[in-house]
C-alpha cells in the first residue's frame, strides 16, 4: 500500500446539502467560496450580496461570510442566496 492509497483510505466521506441537491465531500471544512460554487456551478457572482446560511453543524446555525470555512458535518444543509440583480 502506498502513501496514497493510504490517505485515500482514512479519507472521510461526508453528504452535505447545497441548495436542496446533495453533494460528497471529502475535506474537513468547506469555504464561502467552495459552497457558492456548489450551488452555482462556473457562474460568477457578488460575494459581498451572496448569502450563505448552514445548519446541522457543529454549534448553532450560522452565517457563512466570504473568505472563512466551517468544519464540515454529514449531514450539513446550506442554503445558498445570490445578491440580487437591478
């Protein structure tokens, strides 16, 4: 066994929920950023109007701002709200 299959090995999976469709994630925490792409695949986007909510975390529910991450849970929801457009 190789250093990678290794790590692929203890590699946890999880099943998070991104605007009602479900997702597998691998990493221990999931950025702003990370989610918004989730939800709106390659589409560009108003990160100081977008607004990230999750709930089923660890702690209460909270507000995702951009540039910070959460520790990632299986079962996590976010709800992803684009700014809205004039």
């Amino acid at each position: 066994m190789t250093a990678t299959d290794a790590a692929h090995a203890n590699t946890k999976v999880v099943t998070i929920t991104v605007n009602t469709k479900q997702h597998e994630w691998t990493e221990k925490r999931i950025s702003f950023e990370q989610v918004v792409e989730l939800a709106f695949p390659g589409q560009p986007y108003d990160p100081a109007g977008t607004l990230v909510e999750y709930s089923r975390g660890h702690g209460p529910d909270h507000a995702l701002r951009p540039g910070k991450d959460v520790q990632v849970k299986d079962g996590m929801v976010f709800d992803v709200e684009p700014a809205n457009r004039s």
